[in-house]
C-alpha cells in the first residue's frame, strides 16, 4: 500500500472537495491502465459487460461493481488478521498462485514454502508484487463480506458474469501479470489505496 505523505498543508488541501475530487481523478488514471491490463481481452470486451470501460467512463469504481463502492483492503490490514478467522492465511504462496520465482524474492527466505500470511508480514523479504497480489486474492474471495468493520467490495470472482469464474482463474492471471510486470506491485498498491474501504472522500461513489 502507498503511503499516504504527512504533509499537515497537504492534508488540508485534500480537505476540500476540490482537491479531493482533483487526487481521486489523478489517482483513478493512474490505476485505470492497470485495471484493464489485469483482465483478459475476451472478458473486458466481450464476456464481461465492459467493466473495466465503466471504470473509465464513470471516474470511480461504482460500475464495476453494479453500483457499489469498490472497497479494497491492503496487506497490512491482512497480515494481522487471525488465521482462525481467515484460514487462506495459511495456505501456502506456491499452493495458490505458484513458485517463488526472482520476480517475487527480495532476499532468501529460512521458510521454504511460505504461507500467505508470511509472505504479507516480510516485505523485508519479498517484492511488493508477491503480497500485493495476495492482498488482491484476499480482497476478490472475501468480497461482500465486513471484516473487523471494514467493509469489502471486489466482485470479480463468480459465475454471473464477473471477470473470473474461479479465485484460482484470478490466482493465477494475477501470477501471470507480476511475472510480466516489474511494476504490477506499485499499481496494485495504487489500486488498493485509490479504493481502500472506508477512504471517504477520495473514494466516494458520488460523482
């Protein structure tokens, strides 16, 4: 997740709705490029009723998502959930999206074959793109729930017509795109921030 700068007159600036409106605009441009680029062709414009077009053409992430906010959250928040509580924390990285290949090690690991959970908690140890893509994964499967009173929203997954069919189809793509892009962990990160759920009103649904 991007860090937001502690500026105090920064911070009163986004206090206007102008600013605001003005960051969220630059925000969603910045991260609309990776929206689309994280889809399949044939879905975007064929199977998926032009999601990723909505984005574009609405400014934010209502549309995608039938009218509800998008409401992401990042790997922070993840990291320091209770595996009781989401146990996909500790299913193993290879398990879910496939080796630890260079593109996701920063240094040597003692743990071989990590949990997700872990991977999260040493981005000492591990590229931005390796537990940003686990945030995603997390945020895709646990989408309509309210954790910890924080709401989520990322109806990609399902079979009415969203982008993947499967979590392990979008596992996978995810994979995919970090192997492909160096800088897939610094968009998604865009991403999560641009739509972190309760970020009122950077994120707002109200055009």
């Amino acid at each position: 997740m991007i860090e937001q700068p502690n500026n105090t007159n920064d911070q009163n600036n986004e206090s206007t709705p102008a600013a605001a409106n003005s960051r969220r605009s630059f925000l969603t441009k910045a991260s609309v490029g990776i929206v689309i680029a994280s889809m399949p062709a044939k879905s975007v414009w064929a199977s998926d009723g032009g999601v990723a077009q909505s984005i574009v053409a609405s400014g934010h992430g209502s549309d995608f998502a039938k009218g509800k906010c998008i409401q992401l959250l990042s790997h922070g928040f993840w990291k320091n959930q209770d595996s009781r509580v989401i146990p996909e924390l500790n299913l193993r990285f290879t398990a879910v999206f496939g080796p630890l290949t260079s593109e996701f090690v920063k240094s040597p690991d003692t743990v071989t074959n990590p949990i997700l959970k872990r991977v999260m908690s040493r981005e000492n140890l591990y590229d931005s793109r390796a537990f940003q893509i686990v945030a995603m994964y997390l945020n895709a499967i646990y989408s309509g729930r309210t954790l910890d009173g924080k709401n989520i929203t990322y109806p990609i997954i399902g079979t009415g017509g969203q982008t993947f069919r499967t979590a392990d189809l979008f596992a996978k793509h995810l994979y995919t795109q970090a192997i492909q892009n160096s800088d897939y962990g610094t968009k998604l990160g865009i991403i999560i921030d641009t739509y972190h759920s309760g970020k009122f009103p950077i994120t707002t649904c109200t055009k």
